[in-house]
C-alpha cells in the first residue's frame, strides 16, 4: 500500500471537549509497524481525561489505546511477516534496562508509559507501534472483541496481583467493564465463590454470565453489609471504581490477613481509611496497573467470554464527540463504547 499521509486523531482539546483532528502519519521508527485501526475502544481513563480529571495527563491529550486492526506497514524487512495480519497490540512503553525491566517486571519500569501519551493514539485511522508489542488474533475474535483484549488484560494482572487461588471467596466492587472482567478472571484463577457489587441490573447480568456467582445492585443496601451476611467475609477484593469509600469497603470485606487489589483511577488521590484495622488485621494492599506478560492469556480466554456484550453503542470514529459524551453519561447506560474506524 502506499504509505498514508494523514490520519484523523482523537484529542481532548479541553474538559468535556472531544475533537477530531487531522495530523501527519510520521514515519515509522526502527523495529515499527503501522497499523491501520479498526475499532478502538473508550476507556475508564479516557473518561478521566475527558473530564479534565486524570492525574498524570494534562490537556490537551491524545486518546486511545484500547484496539484492534491490520498491520499496514513495516520500517523492516524482518517484519514483513505481519503485513496484513489482524492483530492487538500492547500500548505501552518501557526503558528495558532499569532493575525491574531486566527482572521482566517492565508494567514496574521507572519510566513506564502508555503511547497514547507521546501522541500514538488508537482513536484514530492509523498508529504506529512497536512489532514487539504485537498480537495476531485468531479467526474466532472479530475486531471489536480484539479491541476488549487489553482491558482483559488489565483484569488478568490484578487477579495474579492478589494470587487468587482455588478455593477462595472475592469481592470485586465495580460493575464496569474492569470489574466484569476482574469478576470473569477470578473465577478463572479457581475462585469458588465471586461477588460482584454495582449499580446497573443489566451490567450485573453480564457479570454472571462471564462468571460472578453473586451479584449485588449496591443502590439497595449497603455493600459491606451484604457481604457479612452473605459470607462474613472474603480472602481478596478489588476496588475498580476509583472512589474512597470503595476503597474503605475492600478493606471492610478482608477476612485477617486478606489482600486488596485497587486498580481504579482516582481523580481525588488523597484517600482516608482505619489505618489501624489494616495494622490489626496484617491486610495486604496492592495497587495493579497494566499488564506485563498478560495479553497471550487474555486472547485465550477471550475465546470462551461473549466479550461482544460488554459493548453497549458503536460509533464511527467521526461520531467521537458523542460516543464520549455517551460513555461519560451514565443515564446513557454505556458500558464499553466502540468505535469502528
């Protein structure tokens, strides 16, 4: 193909303001591939960024990086064998030499980052990636689902953060697309029992779908409260909202000597909770970020999870304004907003 000259991009130009913007396609870097997107998906963090709110991107700011397309071009010869291919990609980048990166802990890399913030969106026609960060899909997963691939991962990497085992109870809190998922991953990890805790009746049904056992519409009772009566408490929790008062119910729900994973963004970063139960109780708090080494699994459990239902509305990439505004309302009933490029 002849290489493109533009793409249309995605940028949140202020708070509550999506545009697109037409830039050049640069040129490929050594050990790089163009991949012509098509469908990309609206993040949590998206969201954050749209509201101005994200705590580690200022605005204005690219967005995208949830994705799936066609490798279009290559910088090298040696990776001609990806032309063509349907694939994902992992959108981040990393040093490769401080001490975590050397240990294959590169989601802990001193200089950890995701593309899209250097201008590499995937709400867009095109992105340029490294072919290292590449993933063919297989026939069974259509575009849409490979763009869900990444966010899977996500999930992935917090379940392994809280060594979720056979046999355990968890309580994930959150009935987002990271918490169905998280909810999914844990019953895959061996979890006997998994509670899930939301404010939609149709996002906890997918939950059970993909896995909870045990769902509760939180705008009806008190989630802490449902727990202790339901199991008394828990081996692990998630927090994936980005909110303290989850925050202080993960910790609640531990059973002595229990682990809570947080992988919600939170736009408020300063948090308050009974510092001395955490002492008492010998809890583990972890934070789970990323990914490292996840994505060959979650295109492997992507072939037995109906990933299509987690998408709520589909637009084309020209409709971002309202596919944003459409994720940001929650009146809108979004769950996982795609756009097909």
């Amino acid at each position: 193909m002849e290489y493109p000259s533009e793409s249309r991009s995605g940028c949140i130009t202020e708070p509550y303001t999506a545009k697109i913007v037409r830039r050049p396609v640069r040129p490929l870097r050594p050990g790089e591939v163009l991949i012509r997107v098509r469908a990309a998906a609206i993040c949590g963090s998206d969201l954050h960024i749209y509201k101005g709110k994200h705590p580690s991107v200022p605005l204005p700011a690219s967005i995208g990086h949830e994705f799936s397309g066609d490798v279009a071009a290559v910088c090298d010869p040696e990776n001609e064998k990806w032309l063509g291919k349907r694939v994902t990609a992992e959108p981040c980048s990393f040093c490769g030499v401080c001490p975590a990166c050397r240990k294959g802990r590169y989601d802990l890399c001193e200089k950890l980052s995701f593309i899209y913030r250097n201008g590499d969106n995937a709400l867009a026609d095109y992105i340029a990636v490294s072919a290292g960060s590449l993933y063919e899909l297989p026939d069974s997963l259509g575009y849409e689902a490979g763009a869900l691939i990444e966010p899977l991962s996500v999930s992935l990497h917090a379940v392994r953060q809280a060594e979720v085992k056979a046999g355990d109870t968890v309580l994930v809190i959150g009935d987002g697309a990271i918490g169905i998922l998280t909810a999914a991953a844990c019953r895959r990890a061996g979890a006997e029992r998994v509670l899930i805790a939301g404010h939609s009746e149709r996002r906890l049904a997918i939950a059970r779908e993909m896995g909870a056992t045990d769902m509760f519409d939180s705008h009806k009772g008190e989630t802490v409260e449902w727990v202790r009566e339901l199991t008394g408490s828990v081996e692990k929790s998630f927090e994936c909202v980005g909110n303290s008062t989850c925050f202080s119910q993960a910790l609640s729900v531990l059973n002595r000597g229990g682990t809570a994973v947080v992988t919600g963004i939170y736009e408020d970063t300063k948090v308050t909770f009974d510092i001395a139960g955490l002492v008492s109780r010998q809890l583990t708090v972890r934070g789970a970020q990323g990914y490292c080494g996840d994505f060959p699994d979650a295109i492997r459990m992507a072939r037995e999870l109906p990933l299509e239902k987690l998408i709520s509305h589909t637009f084309g990439l020209d409709g971002l304004p309202d596919a944003m505004r459409t994720a940001a309302d929650r009146s809108s009933g979004s769950l996982k907003v795609v756009l097909n490029v």
